[in-house]
C-alpha cells in the first residue's frame, strides 16, 4: 500500500513522529514537503521557517529509524500546492492530522473528479505536550516547549 502525507515538519516533533508511525504502520510514505513558497502561505501563525533543504535533510533523519523499524521505504518530494502529491493515482491512504482532515477531502473530491478512487483519510490525533496543550512547531519555535512536549522555563522568550 502506498500512503501519502504532507506538511512543513519544522521543527520535528513528537506530534509528526506519531503521524509517521501511523503511516509507516499502512505502507511505504511518501511525503510531500511544502517548498520554500508554500510553506509560509500554510502557517496560521507567522513565523519563521527554514529552508526546504534544512527542513529535508531534518525530515530524513526523522524517518529513517522510523521506516527501517517497520521495514517501509519513504520517498520526500516538494510540495507545491496544498492538494499536493495525494491528489496522484498511486496511493491508498492520506494519513491527517484533525485540523488537515477538511484537506483530505478536498483531495478526495479532486482524485473522484480525475477518475481515481478516492483516498482512506486516516486522522491522527495529536499528541499533547506535558501542560495540556498539543505540541505544535510553533510553540517549539516560541521556546514553550522542546520537540517531545516537555514545557520549558521562561517560555516565550525570544533568548
């Protein structure tokens, strides 16, 4: 089976590792990485994003001791539109996180639209950090908390 999933993924975190898990478990990934265009116009919050180089090179070291756990193969390719690679007639599945779900069908309406079978959107639901709050790249960014949720002192700080 093949799964496609897409995102900026900046800084990884354990919330994006909970999503790979769930795609490594369904087949071989492939992964669309927003480009340098589009990953600002993704944001709900300005911010500041490295590079798609920086951001790849992140992204596979991410995924190789995930995808050799569950012996999958993962490919990353840029992403230049938010219905991006998903929308391609080879996959099976799109693994979402529940605010992308409406995006999972947008895509499917798309795939019907050029005669694919639609996609089995599997949601992912996120992963909280140690006060409650769900680890996002953005609140890593802010210096509230580190990639695994734990909360960090002085938060907001831009030290």
């Amino acid at each position: 089976m093949d799964v496609a999933l897409g995102g900026t993924f900046d800084p990884v975190h354990d919330g994006h590792r909970r999503l790979f898990e769930r795609a490594f478990e369904l087949g071989d990934v492939t992964i669309g990485l927003t480009s340098d265009e589009l990953a600002p116009k993704t944001r709900h919050v300005e911010r500041h994003v490295n590079c798609y180089d920086e951001r790849k090179d992140a992204l596979e070291s991410a995924l190789e001791s995930i995808a050799a756990e569950y012996g999958r193969e993962f490919e990353i390719r840029p992403l230049e539109a938010p219905t991006g690679i998903a929308t391609e007639p080879q996959f099976d599945y799109l693994v979402v996180s529940p605010e992308t779900r409406d995006g999972g069908e947008r895509i499917n309406e798309i795939r019907r639209e050029r005669g694919h079978d639609p996609l089995e959107v599997v949601v992912v639901p996120h992963v909280r950090a140690d006060d409650g709050d769900i680890i996002s790249s953005t609140r890593i960014v802010r210096g509230e908390i580190d990639e695994h949720g734990r909360v960090l002192e002085g938060g907001n700080d831009d030290s």
